[in-house]
C-alpha cells in the first residue's frame, strides 16, 4: 500500500521535475534566483534586526520584556 506521501513525490518526479529542469537551464531564471540566494541572508538578518528595533508590543503593555 502506497501512502499520499510517496503518492506525492511520485507525481512530482513524473511531471514537475522535468519542467522544473528545463526551466532551470534558463539563464533570465537563473540569474533571478541567483539573485535571491545572494539577498536572502541580508533579508533575514534585517527581519531580526527591524523586531529588535521595533518590537511588536503596545506600548502600554504590562509585559516587562516588552516594556521599552
């Protein structure tokens, strides 16, 4: 008995994958995720910074950590 799962993956190796192959040899859609790959870390580094410096609290919480 096969589950949804390996179902799933069977399907997308059948008829993703191929698609998903050619399109990568693309070079336009190369360079487009080569792009954010290079972005990516300064995205997540910058989200970390921005709640550090903005917290998501009110400003009238009672909370002591969220109390600026």
């Amino acid at each position: 008995m096969t589950t949804v799962s390996s179902r799933f993956i069977d399907f997308m190796n059948a008829h993703v994958a191929p698609v998903a192959k050619r399109m990568e040899n693309q070079p336009h859609i190369s360079a487009i995720r080569d792009g954010f790959i290079v972005v990516l870390p300064f995205l997540i580094v910058g989200s970390f910074i921005m709640i550090l410096l903005i917290p998501p609290f009110d400003e009238n919480t009672q909370n002591s950590f969220g109390q600026a």
